[in-house]
C-alpha cells in the first residue's frame, strides 16, 4: 500500500508532513508526493504579484523558478525517503485564460475564476490516472484558503476512494482558529513523530531554499517554528471521514 500525500505545490506535503513520512519510509512504506501545481508557466508578462514572489524567492524568469522548485522537491522528497510525481499545472500566479489573460493577478486567496470551474475535475481525472487499488490519498485541508489548496481538496473529493487530510503549515501556525471549520464532521488521528523525525521534517523543509524566507523569514526562525508545532503533540494529525 502506497501512501500518496497530495501537494498543491511543490513544497506543502513536506512542509505539512515531513516528519510523518521520514516516520513512514523509515519503515519501508512506500510514500509518493503528488505535485499538483508542478507545470510550466505559460508565456507572457508576469503579473506585479508574480514579480514580487520571484523577488522573494531570488529567481526573475518564471522557467527558472519552475525548474529550481522541482529540483528543491526532489531534494526535499529525497531526504524523507519519498518519491515524487509531478502533473502539468502551473502555479496560479501564471495561469491565464484562453486569450492570454492573467486569472489571479492580484492575490491568490481568492474564490476561483469562472474559467476554471471544472480544474478540480481534470485534476481529479489527472489523479485517478496514477491512482492503484490500494493507495491511500492525504490531500490538504485547504487551512488559509489559498486557491490551490482549495482546487486540490476539491480534486481528490471527486476521487473514488477515501479520503484522509493534513493541515496546511504554515497556515495552521498562523491561523489555528481556523482548523474547527476545516475539519468539521471527520475524526482525527494522531502519529507520533520522533525526535529523529522531527529532524528529518525540518531538513525537508530546509531544501526548499527558495520559499524560506516568504514563509518563515529565516532557517532559524523556520526550525523553531516546526519544532514548537512539533512539541504542542510530538506528531502528526491526520483527518478522516470515518
């Protein structure tokens, strides 16, 4: 039985569950994160939102932040024992409509544009493609509201199989208020992590050096806020519906 953590980018199942899956390989569970958002950006001008998280993440063309965002994952993945598979979306902050015009130029925590009104159903599809018998699916909580979280919860609520959850990091850190809505109606579950664990999760997260500091300011600033998270249950909590 394969453990199949969905990301919305390329960062967020190691962020959000790190440690449970260093726990997991460790193991020999077999776990792949499934990048939803992991495809080109589109030709065009980039948007004043897209231009200040490449200023950010310290990278100007958006080909380039593609491709340094899959090596960091795999970097990442590697050093919690993880596979990836990566599906041909670009990041909302490039997606355009069929005339070339930017859908989300000003803010990603956003409701969807009509124009993607069936994206949770193509990736749903897009999934079920790689989808065996016996895998067991984590798809984000979509905690913050963050368009893309939103679409890949969507996604594998369309899937035929059941579904279980993780709360978004760094979200959750910054909003634990709004867990109870998320979360309303499913049962929780929790896996202790260990010490080792803990290091493990906070090594993962090092990889992606470009997103440190939109997310956390600094690598220091970073392994305290996972370790103070870590330490509130010494592990992981995932949500089911039974």
């Amino acid at each position: 039985m394969r453990w199949i953590y969905v990301s919305p980018h390329f960062d967020d199942a190691v962020l959000s569950c790190g440690s449970l899956i260093w726990e997991q390989t460790k193991k020999g569970i077999p776990v792949e994160i499934w990048t939803v958002c992991a495809g080109d950006a589109p030709p065009g001008p980039l948007s004043l939102l897209a231009m200040v998280c490449h200023q950010q993440w310290g990278i100007e063309a958006a080909e380039d932040v593609v491709t340094a965002r899959r090596i960091e994952n795999q970097e990442a993945a590697a050093l919690v024992g993880a596979e990836t598979v990566n599906f041909s979306i670009p990041d909302c902050i490039y997606r355009r409509s069929p005339t070339g015009e930017l859908l989300y130029p000003e803010d990603v925590f956003v409701p969807i544009h009509t124009f993607e009104t069936n994206l949770d159903a193509d990736i749903a599809a897009a999934l079920t493609s790689e989808l065996q018998p016996d895998d067991k699916v984590v798809s984000p909580l979509a905690i913050g509201g963050h368009l893309d979280h939103v679409l890949t919860r969507l996604a594998a609520e369309h899937l035929d199989c059941p579904i279980w959850y993780y709360a978004d990091i760094p979200y959750i850190i910054n909003n634990p208020e709004m867990l109870a809505s998320a979360t309303k109606g499913l049962k929780e579950t929790l896996y202790p992590i260990s010490e080792k664990g803990l290091g493990g999760w906070q090594s993962g997260i090092a990889a992606y050096a470009t997103q440190i500091q939109m997310l956390f300011e600094t690598g220091e600033k970073m392994q305290e806020a996972i370790r103070v998270y870590w330490e509130g249950q010494h592990g992981v909590l995932l949500w089911s519906g039974s």
